[in-house]
C-alpha cells in the first residue's frame, strides 16, 4: 500500500523527468486574484500564464492545497466531499498539448502506480458549442479500448471561464471501484451509484470564446489538468471513501478514542468525518492568519469550527476538544507544510477559544429556541431558524425536531432565502475588484518591470512615466484629470503591511504637473499611482513625497514595533499580530490573547514600549536571507509571504550582536531611524474585538503630540466653564458626575409613582373570583419602566392582576404582574392572549410577563376581551 507521503512526491518527481519544473503551493489566500475568496483549485497561482500575460515559465507541476466551501453542508454525509484537499496538477502554457498530456497520465497511472488498466475508464467531450474532441478521442484509442470511451456534453466535458474568454474540451479519468450493489444493468460513469470515480481531469483550453457564441482558435494551447491527492490514496490504499485513507484514519481513530465511539452508526460516521476534516481545513486556514470572524475568510473559519464542535457535542463531548486533534493533523503532514509545525500552539489556541464561546453560545441557542418556540405561535420563521443555525449551530433539522415536538412547524423556504443571503456574504471578497478590473492588473503587473522603490533612502527621486489609465481603467497615452499612474521608479511607498500609501506632487519642468492622493501596489509588484492632473507616457518627471506626511506615518508604525515586542514581554511568544493599520494620524494594532488581560498587565505593556521610545534605541534596516529570520529570532506575520532575501527592521542592538535587540521583526514598511523619534506611545482604546482577538488603537510621534494639544485644549476650556484651575477640572467633573447620578435617580422615582398614582389613565374591577384587574395606561413613560410601575401598584394589592401598557409611534408595549396567585391563569396566558390581539408577540413567567404589538384599538376595548375570558 502507497503511502500518501509516497503519492504526493512520486506525481512531482514523474511530471519533473518530462521536463515541468516543481512550482511550490501558493497560499491558500489567492493575493495575485481579490475576486477569489481562497484558491479553490491549482491553477489559481497560474492565471497570468493562462492569459499570456506572464511569459516566465511554458509549464509546471505542483500539489497545490486547496479550499472550497460551497458543499460544506455535503461533508460528511458523501464518500468524497471535502473542504480542504491537495490537488495534483501538471499545467502547459502553450508547451504541450493533449497528445503528451494523455500519454504522461496514462504513463503514469499504470506504470509508475501499477494501476489495473482494466480498472480505467474516460470521457470526452462529444460535441455541441464546439465540435467532439476527435484529437482527445484518437490518443486515448491507443490505451483504453473504446467501449470504455465515454462521450459527454458541455454540462460535464467542456470548460469555460464564462460566457465569453478562454475554454475549451475536457476529458476525465474514472476509476472502478467494484461493484456498489447497484441494480442499474448498464452501470457506467454515467450512473451515481458510487461504483466509478473520477480521478482526474485534464481540460484542454483551446478556444476564446466570443460574444456571439463563435469560437476562435487560440494562439496558445494550454493544459489544466487536476487530480484530487485524496481520491488518489483510495484508489492506491484500495480505501472505500477518502475518509479511510491515511490521510484521514490517524484522526478519525483518536477522534473515536476521545469521544468513546465505536464509529458504527450513519451519526457517528457522519460526526467522525465532519471533526476531520474541518480540523484539517481549519488549522490550514488559521496558520495562514486567517482568524474567526464574521465577514469574510473568517467567516468560512469560524462556521467550519462550529459545525465540527456541534457535531463534537451530539458525540457526548462537552468541552473544548477540536484543538487537541491539531497534534495530529501535524503529524499527517510532517515536513511538508511547515506554516503547521511553526503555529501549532497558536492554531491550537485559538481553536481552543473558538470552541470555547461557541459551546457557551450553544447553551444559549438552546434557551433562545425554547423561548421562541414558546412565543411564535404554530409556525417559526425561517429567519430565527437560519439564525440559530449560524449564530447558535443549530442545523435545520435540530430545529425541526425540537419545534415539531412542541407542535410547531418551521418556514424551510424562508430559511433557505436567509441562508442564501447569508451566502452572499462569503461568496464574494472583494466586489471592488470586477474580474476585468483584475485581468488589467495583471497585465500592469506581468507586462512592466517591477517598479523600483527608492522611497527608503529619498522622499524625492527622478522617474518615467511607463504607463496611464483613465478613470475607466483603460489605457490612454495622456492624462488630463483623475486616473492612474505606473512609473519605473518610485519614492512614493504603496500600501502594505497595514501602513497607508504616500501622497505628494509630481513635477514636470520643475512645474507641478499632478497630485498623488494614494499609491497601491494592487498584485505586488508594480506600484500603481492615484493621479489627478496632466500626464503623458513617457514622460520625465520628478516625484515628491509628502514629508511631513510621511514622517508621521513612520513614527506610528515605529509605535506598533514597540508595542509588539511589548506585548510579548508580558504575555509571551503565543502573541502574534493578526492585522494593523498605521496612517499619519494614528495607529491600530490587533493581537492574538486567549485570555482577558489584566489593567496592570497592559499597563506594563505600555510601560515597556514608552521606556524603548525613551531610551533613544537605534533603529536599523537590512536586506538579509529568509533563512535568517529564524536564526536572528525576528518575528513574522502569520499567513504573510514574504520575498526572500527579506527585510528586517531592527530595534536596540545591531545584526552583529542580535541577542542585544529590542524588537526584530519582518517588514516592508518605513521607520524611525531612533525610537526617541516616536516620542511617546499613547495607547487611547485596548479592547476584544472577537474571540481570541484584541486591538490596540493610539497615537505616537507628532500625531501624540497633536492629541495632547487637543486633550489640553478641550481641559483649558472644561477649566474655564468650570470656573477651578486645570489641574482640579476631574475633582470637579467628579463631583458633578455624583450629583447628576443622584439627581436622576430622585427623578425617576418621583416619575415612577407619579405614573403609577392612578387617575383617568387606570381602569380598575373586581373579578369573579375576588381578585383584582387593573389595567393602567401609562401615558408617557418608556417600555423599560413599565415593570417598576407595575412592581409599585402590585405593593397596593393582596390578590390582583396588572396590566401596565404605554404606546408610542404605533406601537403598544406592556406587561403583566401577578399579585398573588390566581387560580386558573397566570401573567404569560394573559400575555399571549393581549398580544395576540395585537398582532404581537409575548413571553415571561408565570408571575410577570410582557411583549407588545400594534396599538391598532384603545386600551378600554381590551378590558372587554378580558372580562370575557377571566
């Protein structure tokens, strides 16, 4: 049996003796293309040489890992579906074509793997918007005898990037599983019983399609072809699913250990395989930087942990337990992912205190499903439903089963509307960038030399203008108003690492000729320019950075440096940076803590920081190996790629003598050349933002001072309004603080039993049973006072019940209080019927409840309904 490890190095080494070089997996972030929320296949990295905008290399090989979450309802409930997957791949960019790539696959399958050629099987593309693929059909006649030769249609066998562009025939290999039990007689790769696979795909983009549907031959034929590393081990492990492959059985067999499982029944099956693999994908996502959250990558993070610790607590467990399975997943990798091994604690926390407020979270859907199911009458609104599902975890079918035991039905159809919505959420990234906004970047960025950033030594530097575009973003040759600008050189720093891009003038015969109001470096590699003036290509200009501009941008991202290494001080090296934002008014910073710090523990923190600022340290800068980054112990950013040689950014010491250092980190962005230019940290907000995540926000440098003038500004005139000196402003600020509290308090008890004195607004009766019925309408007050004022009337009775109401803009809100025990009803009962009459809705407990609902008929026609019913 073929070990994965075997597998995966076998595909690279056979594909390299035909010639292809070994590209490494790019990052499961697709940077070169925003439209993309992760790369989802292996020839994402490869786009620019698809295009023929990038002309670097005619072919490659590569394991490319991968995400894709469009089925993740799928996984665990199918044999193959799965969110995180390595894809094998062999790529020609107008190199060789399917004659060479059918033979090498073929080669390849049955010679170096040894698999039965009588267990193969293919498709080709039969025909229709383009003709059959005779070409594909004649070169695999020579393996494959042609009853196992299967034709398909455009749904299956033909590729396309959309309506218009590049595409072309596909044709896929399909491997026997053995007979499935299936009753279908003519059982083939047409049927769905399970019995045949598909392997691997190999397209062949041969055509550019154009708007009336005619297809032009390209100029350069290009090979794409996929091959799912986990379908591979099945087929070489003779594995029944994907899930009993090496890739999968060291986690499913400590999972089973963990939760006492025997692994038998469809839910534990199912459970196993679903904590698996969104273990997988999760530490994958999470050692690229990608945290919990609720927009974006972090959203797609945070539903994978969720749904995997749900199915963790149907199992029985009822702790956090995802992370202790992150060991694991390293060790099922080793040596080939290294972003694993270097983050396995940080990994492991923060699945940790994912897991940990989500279990909390799920007690609390719990009680939130009870108390809905108790106030929405017969039907429960797709809307709450969806809601519990992605705030809760509460799958569809939880709901339906809790709710169906109470009589109660769910709106499936406005679930699933609320379920696409939410879709649409993670569905697209970056909807600035339309994809042919992004296939014009890059072509800037493969048809340019890189542009030369001089910005670190001069503010000022002489340059060419390579290339203009409009405010459209297309081409022209002159500039006469809003667009961009590419340059062969710059000074100008482009947004990265968090910091701001610069802003200046460019001069032409030494006249101003254009503004820059924002530099970018969209794909990496050529800096784009904001412009507004008159620019022509190839002209000479001079660009002038904005210093003073600049100089604050520097002192704030120096600040960052020293809160970083601050922060890891005190609570140690499991801190990581998870963003930043540095602009010359000020700087945030968020930070990996799995727990709440203390006050004194920050204030130690910024303690730290402002001693570096005032110790006058040396700040230095050096273009050195990557590989030096782990011997000097310089710090970087999870997720981030960085060039390699690498720029560190040094602080106290010197590179011959690190151990000396203050900070040493990774980073492109522009510094102080000494922390006495910071000046001072001051840190104004420290804060959670989610789970695991906080964020620092402050000022340093003449931005600290500019707050400080500001904060002295507004004391000298509180002082003045005050009539005391400066310094006793908060003494006093205090005190009046103390008073208004006391004066608010004496108010709205004197408004409470003003309100609940009685008068023309109270109707009031006795009921059969001798209790009390008072119904008070409490004409101006606000739904949160309701209560006190029926706690104050109730103190006036032995047996009563109250119903308190007030309305406002349309609405009516109320409550109901029980004084004493009424036989035959209680406040809820009374509740849900006064609110049914309103159109509204209620719940509480037996002694108090309240809701609220149209205020569609005067308080004295309820009295009626009442009376008719106690």
């Amino acid at each position: 049996m073929k070990k994965s490890t075997e597998i995966r190095n076998g595909y690279l080494q056979f594909f390299h003796s035909k010639g292809l070089p070994v590209v490494a997996s790019s990052s499961l972030i697709p940077h070169s293309d925003p439209t993309l929320l992760f790369t989802s296949a292996g020839m994402v990295q490869f786009k620019p040489n698809f295009l023929g905008i990038d002309k670097s290399l005619k072919n490659a090989t590569t394991c490319q890992k991968c995400v894709r979450t469009t089925d993740i309802d799928s996984v665990g409930f199918t044999e193959r579906h799965l969110t995180f997957f390595e894809m094998l791949g062999n790529f020609s960019f107008g190199d060789y074509f399917k004659n060479e790539a059918i033979a090498w696959a073929w080669e390849y399958l049955t010679q170096v793997l040894g698999i039965d050629p009588e267990k193969l099987s293919v498709s080709i593309y039969k025909g229709g918007i383009a003709p059959r693929d005779e070409e594909a059909y004649n070169a695999w006649l020579k393996y494959v005898p042609a009853a196992r030769i299967f034709e398909l249609g455009e749904d299956d066998n033909f590729w396309t990037m959309g309506p218009t562009g590049p595409c072309g025939p596909c044709t896929e290999i399909y491997y026997d599983f053995g007979d499935k039990g299936c009753k279908n007689p003519h059982c083939d790769i047409t049927c769905d019983c399970g019995r045949f696979v598909e392997i691997w795909n190999l397209v062949f983009t041969q055509f550019d399609r154009q708007e009336d549907g005619t297809l032009n031959a390209l100029p350069h034929k290009n090979i794409d072809t996929g091959m799912g590393l986990e379908r591979l081990c099945m087929v070489m492990q003779n594995a029944k699913n994907v899930f009993e492959t090496d890739l999968f059985t060291p986690l499913t067999a400590q999972a089973k250990k963990d939760l006492n499982v025997k692994g038998e029944t469809k839910e534990e099956i199912s459970a196993l395989r679903i904590i698996a693999d969104h273990v997988r994908s999760s530490s994958f996502l999470i050692a690229e930087g990608i945290l919990p959250s609720n927009e974006g990558r972090g959203y797609i993070l945070r539903r994978l942990i969720r749904r995997a610790a749900r199915y963790a607590k149907l199992m029985g467990n009822d702790k956090p337990y995802l992370y202790t399975l992150v060991p694991v997943v390293q060790s099922i990798f080793a040596g080939l992912y290294p972003e694993i091994d270097k983050n396995l604690s940080h990994i492991q926390d923060v699945l940790k205190q994912e897991e940990s407020t989500f279990l909390k979270t799920l007690v609390t859907g719990e009680e939130k499903l009870s108390a809905l199911l108790a106030s929405c009458g017969k039907t429960l609104s797709g809307e709450e439903a969806f809601h519990l599902h992605e705030t809760f975890g509460f799958p569809l079918e939880l709901t339906k089963e809790i709710a169906a035991a109470k009589g109660v039905t769910v709106d499936e159809a406005g679930y699933a509307k609320a379920k696409e919505s939410a879709q649409e959420k993670s569905r697209s990234y970056a909807d600035e960038f339309s994809k042919e906004k992004v296939v014009v970047l890059q072509k800037i960025d493969n048809g340019y030399p890189a542009t030369e950033f001089v910005g670190y030594e001069t503010l000022s530097c002489e340059a060419e203008v390579l290339a203009l575009l409009d405010e459209k973003f297309e081409f022209v040759d002159a500039l006469n108003g809003n667009g961009f600008a590419v340059f062969d050189k710059t000074s100008f720093y482009a947004e990265s690492g968090g910091q701001v891009g610069d802003t200046g003038v460019i001069l032409s015969g030494g006249q101003e000729a254009a503004r820059v109001t924002d530099t970018q470096k969209p794909l990496g590699k050529v800096y784009l320019h904001k412009v507004s003036g008159t620019l022509k290509k190839g002209e000479k200009v001079t660009l002038s950075v904005n210093e003073a501009r600049r100089k604050r941008c520097m002192a704030n991202h120096s600040a960052i440096h020293l809160v970083n290494a601050a922060l890891r001080q005190v609570f140690g090296t499991s801190v990581h940076q998870s963003g930043s934002y540095v602009s010359p008014e000020r700087f945030r910073f968020d930070y990996t803590l799995s727990k709440t710090p203390s006050a004194e523990e920050l204030n130690k923190a910024w303690a730290i920081a402002n001693r570096a600022a005032e110790s006058a340290l040396p700040v230095s800068c050096q273009v050195r190996p990557l590989a030096d980054a782990d011997k000097l112990g310089a710090v970087t950013l999870l997720g981030e790629t960085y060039a390699d040689p690498a720029r560190f950014v040094l602080m106290g010491g010197d590179f011959n003598h690190p151990e000396a250092k203050y900070s040493l980190e990774l980073c492109a962005g522009t510094h102080v050349k000494n922390t006495a230019d910071v000046m001072t940290v001051l840190v104004l907000k420290e804060g959670s933002v989610s789970a695991g995540v906080r964020r620092i926000e402050g000022v340093a440098g003449y931005a600290a001072l500019d707050y400080l003038k500001n904060v002295n500004a507004q004391a000298e005139e509180l002082a003045s309004r005050l009539v005391v000196p400066s310094k006793d402003v908060f003494t006093r600020v205090n005190a009046i603080m103390d008073e208004l509290k006391e004066v608010k308090k004496r108010y709205t008890q004197f408004r409470e039993k003003t309100l609940a004195a009685g008068g023309v607004n109270e109707i009031a009766f006795t009921m059969k049973n001798g209790a009390s019925l008072v119904l008070r309408n409490a004409e101006g007050a606000e739904p949160k006072e309701l209560r006190n004022i029926a706690d104050t009337i109730a103190q006036k009775h032995q047996l009563a019940l109250i119903i308190v109401t007030c309305d406002k803009e349309g609405k009516r809100s109320f409550v109901v209080k029980m004084a004493g025990k009424l036989p035959n009803t209680d406040a809820v009962t009374v509740a849900k019927q006064i609110a049914a009459d309103l159109n509204g809705r209620a719940g509480g407990r037996p002694d108090f409840a309240q809701g609220g609902g149209e205020a569609k008929r005067p308080m004295q026609e309820l009295i009626g309904a009442l009376k008719a019913t106690l």
